[in-house]
C-alpha cells in the first residue's frame, strides 16, 4: 500500500521548473547523480549560450509538445553528450515531478503522486499567505482603468491579486526566495485565487484566461523587478 507522511510527500514533491530550482534540487541532497545531471544541464546551457536550459527542455516538452526522443534530436541537445532517453525520463517526471501529458508517459503512480503533490503545495502556499498578510492586509481599490494599463498578463494578475486578494510584491517575493516555492507552485496557487476572486467579482468582467499565469511568466517577472521588489509597495 502506498501510504507516505507529509514530511517525505514534501521531500519527494520539489517540482522543478527555472534553473534555479533545479541547483536547489542538487544542494539538496548532493550525491553522485545529481552532480552528473549538474555536469549535463549544465552544457546545454552553455550551448544554448547561457538561456535558462531547464525552462528550455520545459518549453520543447509543453509548449512544443516534443517527445522525449524528438527533444534528444534537437541540435542543440544531440551536438552534446546529454543524457540518455531513460535517465531524461526519470529525471524530469520522477525527480523534477513535471506532468506527464495526456496519453503520453503519464500513469496511476503519477497520478495518485501528483494529487498528494498538489495538495500539499496549495495547502504550504495557503499558509504561508495567510501568515503574511494577517497582520498586514492593506485595504486597496480596484480600478479598471489602472487594471487596463498593463501592458502584460502577469502584470494585471498581480494587480488583482494585490487589490483585491491582499498579495502584493512583497509578499510574493518572500514566498519566491524566502520560503523557496517554486515557480510552478506559485503559478498554479496564484491561479487558484485568480479564479476564486473573479468568480466573487463577476462584474468585473474579466475572463481567466487573459491572466492566467505560467511558471516561466513568474519567472521572468522575477529575473527584471527583483532589485525593485525591496522598495516599499505602491
């Protein structure tokens, strides 16, 4: 029977998605292999002159909708001594705990593993949000026009997040780097309140998807506002 305790659901559920998760994930438990999958992640990103090469593989496998075979044919990974097919396999959906597409290599062990998953980084999500802002919830006004100045979907996310759901840059920010969620954890949380404030404020009339969020658009969002974030918030 499969039975694991919060503790190890939580050890076992670093989801990995930036390069910055992913050296996290090797200092977490240093050993042989992961220093290996270091040595080969680590030339791809040298060959692909220094991009974030796990986003990179992310981007091939979700957005390009490559299999494991096609993206090992990639130049940019077969010009390289990468990694097996097998061994890319288990370090992606095992260690890295990436979803599996639909009919693809998705199976009930992942399934019943990404259910566990979810709920526990809802539930840490939640909890570390409702500390924050119990003590420092500003009350603030949603306006349309100002809603309708942002030029990008993050940035109109974070402004209804900030207005009307009490999440502000700095409180994403402590989640960010303090208490290292991950992007994709972030994004998949913050979509969650996305859709609970929305659906209290149908008059807003604003449609999900226009601000539905992706780990790499936090990501990015991260890598040009961080020397900005520590300012006080608007």
């Amino acid at each position: 029977m499969w039975i694991e305790t919060r503790w190890e659901i939580r050890e076992e559920s670093t989801l990995v998605v930036s390069y910055q998760d992913f050296i996290v994930w090797v200092n977490e438990k240093p050993d042989r292999h992961r220093e290996a999958a270091k040595e080969k992640i680590e030339s791809l990103q040298r060959i692909i002159q220094w991009e974030d090469p796990i986003l990179f593989l992310h981007r091939l496998y979700y957005e390009e909708n490559k299999s494991l075979i096609e993206i090992l044919k990639v130049p940019e990974i077969s010009s390289i001594d990468f990694l097996s097919k097998a061994t890319l396999h288990r370090l992606l959906f095992e260690r890295f705990w990436w979803i599996p597409r639909e009919n693809t290599e998705r199976t009930k062990v992942h399934e019943r593993r990404l259910s566990d998953r979810v709920a526990w980084e809802i539930a840490e999500f939640e909890r570390h949000v409702s500390n924050l802002i119990g003590w420092r919830n500003i009350p603030r006004v949603f306006r349309m026009s100002e809603f309708k100045q942002k030029n990008y979907r993050i940035g109109k996310a974070l402004y209804i997040l900030k207005t009307l759901g009490g999440i502000d840059k700095k409180i994403l920010y402590k989640l960010s780097r303090e208490w290292w969620l991950s992007d994709a954890i972030l994004a998949k949380s913050l979509n969650k309140e996305l859709k609970n404030i929305l659906s209290r404020n149908p008059e807003l009339n604003i449609n999900f998807e226009d601000i539905e969020l992706y780990p790499q658009s936090i990501n990015r969002w991260f890598r040009y506002n961080t020397s900005n974030i520590e300012a006080n918030d608007e």
